[in-house]
C-alpha cells in the first residue's frame, strides 16, 4: 500500500475533525438559542468499499482508506416533539382560558368590605332603617343612595364582563395573525427544506426553525401535522389544511354575523368557521363564548330576581303621598337595572304602607326587607345548575344542589313532604348532605325546605322540566308528569354562589393551567435532554476532537519521515 | 439524564420564581391578614366566608332596629310614666271632691286643676318623637288627638290601630307601639264631663263615679307600661343574644378568612429558607464547569 494512501488518509482525519470542531464550536454557540437541536458529525470509517474494483483483492486483510466525515446529524426526536406540541396547546388553552376568568373574579372582588354582597347587605339594611322610620326622609334618602350605589355596581360589573369579552376579541384577532404569520412561515421553509434536502444535503438549521414554529402553532391552535418524504409538512387546522408543501392558507378575523361585536374566524378560500380544538384560541373562545356569559347570565337572574321581587311588593304599597302601584326597580337585567327615577326624585314616595294615609306603616318595606331571608330566587335558572328533566326515581343521586351555598354537609335537617318509599340522597359539591326518607318524590309539585336552626335556607320543588318564572312556579309544579327539581335560595346565597362557584372555576382553571405547565416543563426538558447542548459535553468533544486532529497531523509527520527516510536516505551509502 | 445548558438555565428561574412566588404568597397573606384574598384562593371558605359576613351585617342591623325600637319604647315609657302621675293626682282631686264638705269655689278650684291635668294628659298622648306622634298608630304624622277649644271642650281620638312592626331577629317580628286609644279609652272624655262637673259645683256623689274611670284608665296605662317594660327586657335580651352571635360569627368568619399569624410566618420563614436554599444552591452550582479544571 501506497505511503501517499497513509498520507490521503491522514488528510481525512485531519478535515474529519475540523469538522467536529466547527460542529462543536456551532453547537456551543447556539447553546442558549431556543429551538436548537445539537448536532453530531457522522463518522464512518472508509473501508474497501472506497477503493477500485481492480484493487480489491490486494487489499484484503489491509487497513480501510480512513474517516468519511461528510454527515453532520441533527439530533431530535419527533415522538418527543409531538408530546410537547399535545402539551403547548393545552397549556396555551388553560392559560388563556384562566385569565379572563381570574379578571372577572377580580370584578366582583368578594368576599370583601365593598363588594356587591357588602352592597347588597347595605340595601336591606336600609330598607330595615327605612322600616323603623317609614316617616324620615334621611332614611328614605339613605335608602335611594343605598338602592343606587348597588344599582350601579351591579351595572359596572355586568359592563365590565361585557370589556372583558370584547377585549378577548383582541386576542382573537391576533391569534389569527400569530397562525397566519407562522404558516407563512413554515409554507416557506418546506420549500427550502425540500430544495436542500433534493440536493443530499442536510437543512438542520432550517428544520431547527421549522420546528419552532411548529411549537408557537400549537401553542396558539391545537394542529395536527406530518413529514412527508420530501421533508415538507402539511399541518391541519381542524379538518382544514393551514399548510400544504409551499402553500398556506390565511384564516380572517371578521365580525360574527350573528353578533357583530363580536370577532369570528373564518377561512379565506372557502368561508367556513375556523374550529380550534385546543390552544389559546380555544381557551380564549370558552372563556368569552361560555364562561362569561354564563356568568352575565347568572348576574342577569339576580338582578331579574331582586327586581321581580321588591316590585311585586312595591306596587302593593303605598308612599307617603299615597302614590301606589310604581315599581321599586326598573330594567332587565344586571346590565340596566336601577331605581325608578320618580322614587330617586321623590324618596317620600317610596311604598312602605300597606294602605293609604298610613305614614306610620311600614309593613310593605318590612316585607321587601325581609326577602333577604326567604329562599326567592331560582338558583341557577336558566344557568347550568338548575337540574331539569332528571327523574327523580328512588335512590338517585341529585346534582346540582351546588347552587345552595347554605347546604354544607350535615348541618341541614330536611322537613316536609317524607316520601312514600325509597331514599334520596341529595350531594354538595360531590358529598352527600344526607339521605332521607321523606319527600314524597313521586308527587310533583311537592317542597322539601332546608333549614338551618328554623330558617329555611333553600326550598326543593319537585316540578316539571323547563325554567320557571316565578309566577309559574305553582302551576308547573302541580302540572302532571313534571319530574325535576328546583331549588330556591335567597338572594344572598344566590350572590354567595355565583361568587363561590366563579371561584371554584377560576381555582380549577388554575390548577388546570399550573399542571399543564408542569407538564410542558417536563416534556421539554426530556426533549432538551435529546437535543439539547450541554457544553461540558462539547468541550469534551471539542478536546476529543483535537486530540484527534493533532494526532491525525503526528501521522502526517510520520509519514513525512518515512518519505525523508525513503528519499534522502535511501540508497546513499556512506 | 442528559442536563442542557437551557433546560439547566429553564429549571434555575422556574427554581428560583416558585420558590420567591410562595413567599410572595406568604408574604402578601402577612401583609393583608387575610387567608382568602379573593373566591378562588378557598372556594368553600369564601362561600362560608360570605355567609358569616352576610349574618354580621344582618345582625348588626338587627341591633340597630333594637336600638332604635328601644329609643322608641323608652320615650313611650317617659310618656306613660308622665299619664300615670296625671291620673293620679287627678284621682286625689277627684277623691278630694267628692267630699261633701267642699264649697261651690273650692270645687271650681279643683276643676281648674282638673283642667291642667286634661291639657297635660293631652300633651303626653300627643308625645312626639322625631316628628312621629308615638301613640296614633300608622297616621304617625297626625297629633292621636285633636283637642278642640280652650279650655279643651272636647278631645277626639285621630290615629289608628296600626302596629309599628319591625323585625328584631331571623325569627321575631315585632311591634314597638302602643296604640293611644287602647291606653286612654274614654278618659278624655270622662275628664271634660268631670271638669264641667265641678265647674257648676257639681256634689260629692255626681263626682264619685269619675274614680272608676280614672281607676280603669289608671290601669290600663299600668298594663301598657308592664307591655313596654316587657318588650324592653325582651329587646335587651334580644340585644345581648345578638352580640353573642356576632362574637361567634367574627370568630368563625376570622377563622375562616384570616390567617392564623405564628402558623403564617412559620411558613414565611420556611418559604424563605427554600428561597435562600435554591438560590445558594444555584450559586453554586452555576460555576461548574468543565472548563474550570481545563488548561
């Protein structure tokens, strides 16, 4: 064998491992750049598979040609970039879900000294003031600042959720862009990718990229995805393609033709609705789409609730002047609920008696004071809690009573109405509160009342499916057929429920976000653990790497004394 | 497992924040004494929370209509108290005239001192308290009567039988009134005819039978004072019941909502070892390197 071989050879090593110092030296640099997959140089020793056909047979049993050195791999595992995808769109929905949710808590800031429940304390205690003096104008006074100050605080929150969900519409819109933008992007880089890769050569860098993109769309729409053999992804938004080899499709943000306030998504080519299963998108969607209307909602039955009731009563008394038949409250809802301005103007004609001339009678304003203590409200109605249409057989099990905060386990003893046969176990928040006999289910139209010490804290009424009005209530109830139940709770506890049950939603949303994290803390580190660097490791290299290359130059030096020998020694005698 | 450099630097900070977060946390319930800043912190403790706070503010004004019922009582009781002196010196008048041995000018004497006595007796049913006749039942804005002429030639009753109701506790809904009709009766009444009696020097046996009517009138007004004495021991009673609850319910609200402060701090001190910990942990360890022990 040629020493020139020894020579060519040693030249391959010597490149073999300047490569592995670029490679080390390219991965320390982009030690800290997000999204990087370290690299690896591919060494393979050139055995006789690189020599001349002619050559073979006196080769054999000979060392090979020495180091191929032109692969450098990308290190990355798809399985692992896959999970944390799964992970990002779920951390990306729970924390956009959780946030408005958190504002909205922050709005209805109870339990405090100023919160509406506080507020809603202070009307009923003016209506009692207005009780004990029915003659005084400071306390009817008193009792108009009372009925305005919580008026409008019930309006101010009701607004606010109504920003809050207009401001997620902001969200809306930039999370289209954020998915245009990045399918753009990674339409661009499959073309890039293909054309590198076309030529045999490696687009690690290009796939680093690539792969980041993929991370932030799923972070911000669950996508699905997969490589195809040319080294382009297609990516799937729902059943749509958002990417496709070079092409990428655009989603607009355009009002909703059935509530232009607003912001919908909607694909460019063809108009469909944009679906998003999961990612930030999806997050923000339920929070503005279900979860704060469903609480406006429940705001809404309360303010209805408290409206319906004083005004009922209201418009049987009589004012000071012996005005009769006005109402207390006007409006429709949380959003517009306030005192009737002609009682704002005219506080002595607030209807405190129960007949005319009676300025010492205060029997109606007691009443209206005293709907703080009588279960009035239907709880839940027409939220989700309200439990319709279930039947209520023997021995099944009652959701729902979630919406009676009073009903704590095993402080209520039920009364009224034992029922003929069978138990019914009635839960709180996944606990029983208790089984009882009584209740005579099979009956509609029947009540079971909780009480606590002699107050009754929550009726149960055994009645049709559907959702009540309050003046409906007798006659659905009796109705024939009728097999759900309703559950009525004060005013107070109405309140006290839509706060807790907010805030048992925004605790979840927050563990649910918390947990997400962890998990995408955790699936990214296991992918770091693939591709991330860790310089030790490339110093490592690095030192290996020169070792090698000085000891590649030493068989360099060798072979030159061999030459030396061979040509100025050889053959010269003396 | 391999340890990159950014999932090293990514665990450093997420080390670092949670451990400073947790303190904040503790922090921020040292600074505000408060468990439950907001529902979600405790769900069920907000919800009891906001029935303990719910019953405070109902038995605080519960003790505000005592209070205020008790003003009201106590100036009924001032004015029946005024009635039953009245009536008595008009009963030894009476008892004085109905004596035979009294001449024509003694007797209208004693009718000009009867006189007094029914302009007074007027006054006392007529008592007001902020603006608000006590004794006429709901028409609290009209005198319980009207005194015609003067000297009073007739004292007709105005108010009503309206009972002045307020609500004292969960349960109890009561009256704080009494009904000036339902004390005073015919006494008014009785008292000009006595007057005018004496007047024309009416004899002793013409004035004997007004005793009873003073006599009967006398204890009515004792028993509507034995009624407002019993509402008063009722609404201190009532009162001092009331406090007991709000004790309790500042208790359990305070148990529920406020932080129990050597638990609390406790916990701060150990969240900010766990802070110093991580950080000196990460001093440390963020220097070692490879290259260190490389020429």
């Amino acid at each position: 064998m040629a020493l020139s071989i020894g020579l060519d050879t040693a030249v391959k090593a010597l490149r073999a491992h300047q490569l592995a110092v670029d490679v080390a030296a390219h991965n320390i640099a982009n030690a800290q750049t997000p999204g990087f997959s370290r690299q690896r140089v591919l060494l393979r020793p050139i055995g006789l598979e690189g020599a001349a056909w002619s050559a073979r047979d006196s080769l054999l049993g000979k060392p090979g040609f020495g180091v191929d050195a032109r692969d450098v791999q990308r290190i990355r595992d798809a399985f692992m970039d896959y999970q944390a995808r799964q992970a990002l769109s779920s951390r990306g929905q729970r924390s956009a879900f959780a946030a408005p949710l958190r504002n909205a808590e922050t709005i209805f800031n109870d339990p405090s000294d100023d919160g509406i429940s506080a507020l809603l304390a202070r009307f009923w205690a003016a209506w009692h003031d207005v009780v004990n003096e029915p003659e005084s104008s400071a306390a009817r006074t008193a009792l108009v600042h009372a009925t305005q100050t919580f008026t409008l605080r019930l309006q101010a929150a009701q607004s606010e959720l109504d920003l809050q969900r207009r401001n997620l519409n902001q969200l809306v819109s930039s999370a289209a862009d954020e998915i245009n933008a990045c399918a753009r992007e990674i339409a661009a880089l499959n073309l890039q990718i293909k054309q590198v890769e076309l030529n045999g050569d490696r687009a690690n860098d290009l796939r680093d990229r690539r792969d980041v993109l993929l991370d932030k769309l799923s972070e911000v729409a669950s996508v699905q995805y997969s490589e195809a053999q040319t080294g382009e992804v297609t990516v799937y938004l729902g059943s749509h393609e958002l990417v496709f080899g070079a092409t990428a499709r655009t989603i607009v943000a355009g009002p909703d033709p059935g509530d232009p306030t607003m912001t919908k998504l909607t694909w460019q080519n063809d108009g469909f609705d944009v679906v998003a299963s999961g990612g930030k998108l999806k997050g923000i969607l339920d929070a503005r789409d279900q979860a704060l209307p469903d609480l406006q909602r429940k705001l809404d039955a309360f303010a209805v609730g408290l409206i319906n009731g004083v005004n009922t009563l209201h418009r049987q008394g009589y004012g000071l002047d012996n005005s009769t038949g006005l109402d207390f409250l006007q409006g429709t809802g949380a959003g517009d609920i306030r005192l009737n301005p002609v009682l704002a103007a005219n506080p002595h004609r607030i209807a405190t008696a129960a007949a005319p001339n009676s300025p010492g009678d205060a029997s109606i304003a007691l009443q209206i004071a005293s709907l703080e203590l009588r279960p009035n409200m239907v709880a839940g109605a027409p939220a989700t809690h309200l439990v319709t249409g279930e039947t209520l057989s023997p021995g099944v099990t009652l959701v729902g009573l979630q919406v009676a905060q009073g009903l704590q386990p095993g402080t209520y003893t039920i009364v009224e109405n034992p029922p003929s046969s069978g138990t019914l176990e009635l839960q709180y928040d996944g606990n029983p509160i208790g089984t009882y006999n009584s209740a005579n289910i099979s009956a509609p139209g029947g009540t079971i009342q909780f009480t606590s010490g002699s107050n009754v804290v929550a009726t149960l009424y055994v009645a049709v499916t559907g959702t009540y009005t309050d003046a409906q209530q007798v006659a659905d109830l009796t109705a024939p057929g009728n097999n759900a139940i309703r559950v009525e709770v004060a005013p107070g506890d109405f309140y006290g429920n839509l706060v807790s049950v907010l805030g048992a939603d925004v605790n979840r949303a927050l563990g649910m976000e918390q947990s997400a994290g962890l998990l995408v803390d955790h699936l990214d580190a296991m992918r770091q653990a693939t591709h991330g660097v860790n310089i030790d490791e490339e110093v490592t290299n690095l030192q290996a790497a020169q070792h090698a290359y000085n000891a590649a130059a030493r068989v360099i030096t060798v072979i030159d004394d061999m030459l030396d020998t061979l040509i100025n020694r050889t053959g010269v005698t003396r | 497992m391999r340890l990159s450099e950014q999932a090293r630097v990514h665990r450093q900070v997420s080390y670092l924040t949670d451990a400073a977060d947790r303190m904040d946390r503790v922090q921020r319930q040292l600074a505000t004494n408060r468990r439950i800043d907001r529902a979600s912190d405790d769900p069920s403790g907000a919800a009891l929370a906001m029935q303990y706070r719910k019953s405070i503010a109902f038995e605080a004004q519960m003790r505000r209509n005592l209070e205020n019922g008790t003003a009201f009582l106590n100036v009924t009781e001032a004015a029946l108290s005024g009635a039953t002196d009245l009536l008595q010196r008009v009963r030894e008048l009476t008892v004085q005239a109905a004596n035979d041995t009294l001449g024509v000018s003694e007797r209208q004497n004693i009718a000009a001192e009867v006189n007094q006595v029914i302009e007074q007796l007027a006054q006392v049913a007529n008592t007001s308290f902020g603006g608000v006749y006590i004794f006429s039942g709901h028409k609290t804005t009209t005198p319980a009567y009207a005194v015609g002429g003067t000297p009073p030639a007739a004292i007709t009753w105005q108010g009503d039988n309206g009972e002045r109701l307020r609500r004292v506790s969960t349960r109890d809904v009561v009256p704080v009134n009494i009904i000036g009709h339902q004390v005073f009766g015919n006494l008014f009444d009785r008292l000009i005819q006595l007057r005018d009696a004496l007047q024309s020097g009416a004899p002793g046996a013409q004035v004997r039978p007004y005793i009873a009517d003073i006599d009967s009138g006398l204890e009515r007004v004792l028993n509507a004072r034995a009624e407002v004495g019993a509402r008063l021991n009722r609404f201190e009673a009532t009162t001092s019941r009331s406090l007991e609850t709000d004790t309790n319910l500042q208790e359990l609200r305070a148990g529920v909502e406020d932080i129990d402060i050597a638990e609390t701090i406790v916990r701060f001190t150990a969240a900010q070892n766990a802070l110093e910990a991580a950080l000196g942990a990460i001093g440390r360890t963020a220097n070692l390197s490879l290259l260190n022990f490389l020429r």
